[in-house]
C-alpha cells in the first residue's frame, strides 16, 4: 500500500506543481485553501494537526495566501491570540477551479471502477491514516 501511495503521492504534487501558474498556487497553498473549502474557518495549528503538517509550514502558506488576497485573518471567539483563517472570494475561486481541473483529471481513471472498489480504496487509507494519527508532525 505504501509503496503505490507514495508515488501515486508525488506524482500528483508534481500535477498541482504543473498546473499551479494557472492560479499561481504552490502544493501547500492549495492543501491550505482546500482545507479552508472543505471545513470553514481555521487556525493554523488546526489546519496544521489536520494535514499532519507543521505549524510553520501552514503558517508560511497562509501568508502567502493572504499577500494574494486568497484568504484573510478574522477574529477568533474561541482564542484572542489565534486568529482564524477564512477563504475570501477570490481565495475561493482559485480552489474551486483546481478542484474541478483535479477532478477533470481524475474522470479520466475510466468508468470500469465500480463505486464499492473507490469506496474500499477510501476506507482503507482512511484507517491506514488513523492509525498514525499518533505521529508528531511539529
């Protein structure tokens, strides 16, 4: 498993890394900004435990993304000195249109795969990720 992953890994960071002049976007600013989609609002420790990156690299990624106005710094109710980090519109257009050239890509898998194997696949790294939940990333 590990050994199809990490290829299959690479692989695609080099796609994201080939398309990125089209929204200007590095791998990590768009792992920031899909997470951000995907959940709301987050600080960076948070989005930093959720992609198993550390702190300083999501932090890096964040400022890059708000030079470009891609997401902003909003108050935090939950704790005054971490601020959440929230897409902006222009920050949500420049995910959304990755998201569907990815997927675009992605349809050209073939339609032989039926929908249990893609959900098997899912549950699989699913549990192979919680199982190293316990693994420091910082």
């Amino acid at each position: 498993m590990f050994d199809l992953v990490g290829p299959l890994y690479r692989r695609a960071q080099r796609k994201v890394e080939q398309d990125a002049p089209i929204e200007g976007l590095s791998v990590g600013g768009r792992a920031v900004l899909n997470m951000l989609r995907e959940h709301g609002p987050m600080t960076v420790p948070q989005m930093g435990r959720t992609q198993a990156l550390s702190r300083q690299f999501v932090q890096r990624m964040t400022n890059d993304a708000a030079v470009r106005h891609l997401v902003e710094l909003v108050p935090n109710p939950a704790h005054k000195g971490s601020a959440l980090i929230r897409l902006t519109e222009e920050g949500q257009a420049a995910i959304t249109a990755v998201i569907d050239r990815e997927r675009a890509v992605l349809r050209q898998v073939g339609g032989d795969l039926a929908d249990a194997e893609v959900a098997a696949c899912v549950q699989v790294l699913s549990r192979l990720l919680r199982l190293l939940d316990n693994v420091d990333m910082d």
